[in-house]
C-alpha cells in the first residue's frame, strides 16, 4: 500500500550516526532496519572526528548491502565520490552541500536550512529540505516560506519535499508523551526540537502534523542509535503502515522515485 495522508504522501527519514562506532556492519545493520520499515532514506554525518569522506566511505559499503531506501551522506564531498555512491545503489544517493549549484550526477540534493539566506539557497537548488520546527504552526510557516521562494525562482514548488528533523527519544518501553512532547509538539532544546515518550504518540504527532499540510515528512534522528530507530521501525512505522498512512512497500528502487520527483535528464531506471 502507498498510503497518503493530508497533502501528498509521507515522506519519512532517519539519522543512523553512531558515536564512536566506525565499524561499517554496524551501519549496515541499521540501515536494513529502516530499509525493513520503507523508509526514504537515511543519512550520516562526517562527525565525530572523522573525514567528512568518512560518511561516503561508509554509505558506500552499506549500499550494495541493501536494495531499496536512500542513502545520504551529509557532508561537502567530491562529485566524483558522489556519482561513485549513487552508481553502485543504482540511483539511491543523496548529498548535502552548503553552496549553490547544479547536483553532480543524478544523486537527489538534500539541504539544512535554519533561516534566512540558507531557506532562499536551499528553496532554489534543493531537492530535500530539512528544517527545524517546535509545532506544527511553525513547521507549516517555514514550509510554506520555502514554497514561496522556490516560486520566487521559477520553480514549481511542489518539487520541493520539505521534512522537520527532530530528535527522538522513544525509551524503552510505551509510554505516553512527556510534557511538552506529546500532539502539540516537541520541546526545542540546544540540540533541535526533541520528542521525549512512546512510539504510538510519536505517530499521531507524524501523522496530526502531516494531515494538517505542515510538513511533507520527517527527518527523525534517535538519541539511541539502536533502541530507538528499532522502536520507531517497529512501532511508531508499523502503525502508520496499519493505518494506511504510510507505504508497506518502495513503490520504485531509486531515492526520487520513493520522494515521488522526476527522474533526472539521463538518468535510467535501475534494474
């Protein structure tokens, strides 16, 4: 089933970084959990103290470990390393780079964007925007903000997936929200706006924001790698599936076609 709530399908994501851990099994296994739960990608960030080439490296083993969910590294690489990436998972890459201009290859073009000249850049070149947001209000602003700029450019703003990255803390057993996690939305902490409670909240809070047109999805970064991206895949996903909210299975084997964008000029379809 592609399920579609609200405006559009629902796009979901996760971080799968690992403090300290370069052993690339590691990711690997994580990957193919949220491969499990269809989810459009994932991304990894070169922190930690390693290269920023680190995170490419990485992805770059885990891709012919798994089939179908995307892969993107959230660092300022080569465009050779890049287009290496998205050959070998037959169009899955994704990339994030802070400076304008054209996406190397085919990979789809990921960007933060916190607020003023980052929101117009990101509105004109990106393809995925990952944006902060406390409620739903404010995710819908920034979204539509976004919307207007890519106008602004000439561009058709439905092109353009807008995703609220947010930390989760899914503990270890269900719960419902803490104060201040639960439908109205997370609590903004140094780090980014933070849910704090079960995965069956988590899931209204995805689905409450996206039925209302305030995002297009979400990027989710769990604050344990492991306990919370196997809860959210197993809980928080597997609901939303059940409620026909989100997809059971990729419905294409490339990265644009699972954000449901046009396929790049030249570019084939994998096999």
């Amino acid at each position: 089933m592609t399920g579609s709530y609200g405006r559009g399908l629902l796009h979901l994501a996760a971080a799968v970084d690992q403090v300290g851990v370069f052993d690339a099994e590691r990711y690997v296994e994580l990957v193919r959990l949220a491969e499990s739960g269809g989810l459009d990608f994932v991304t990894l960030e070169g922190r930690f103290g390693w290269t920023e080439t680190d995170a490419l490296a990485v992805l770059s083993q885990v891709a012919p470990a798994t089939r179908r969910i995307g892969l993107v590294p959230l660092v300022t690489a080569p465009q050779t390393a890049l287009a290496h990436l998205d050959q070998i998972s037959r169009g899955r890459a994704g990339w994030w780079s802070d400076a304008p201009g054209p996406s190397p290859g085919h990979p789809v073009r990921v960007a933060h964007a916190a607020e003023g000249a980052a929101r117009r850049t990101a509105a004109r070149y990106a393809d995925v925007v990952l944006v902060r947001a406390a409620n739903s209000a404010q995710a819908a602003a920034v979204r539509e903000e976004l919307r207007q700029h890519a106008r602004e450019f000439g561009r058709e703003p439905d092109t353009l997936r807008v995703l609220v990255s947010l930390l989760v803390d899914l503990g270890d057993g269900e719960r419902a929200a803490e104060p201040g996690h639960g439908g109205g939305g997370p609590r903004q902490t140094v780090q980014g706006p933070l849910y704090r409670g079960g995965p069956v909240d988590l899931a209204e809070l995805i689905a409450g924001w996206h039925g209302e047109g305030a995002t297009d999805g979400f990027h989710l970064v769990p604050a344990e790698p492991r306990r919370d991206l196997e809860r959210l895949v197993n809980g928080t996903v597997a609901l939303l599936q059940h409620r026909g909210l989100f997809r059971t299975f990729y419905p294409g084997s490339t990265l644009r076609e699972h954000l449901g964008l046009a396929r790049a000029a030249g570019q084939l379809a994998a096999p």
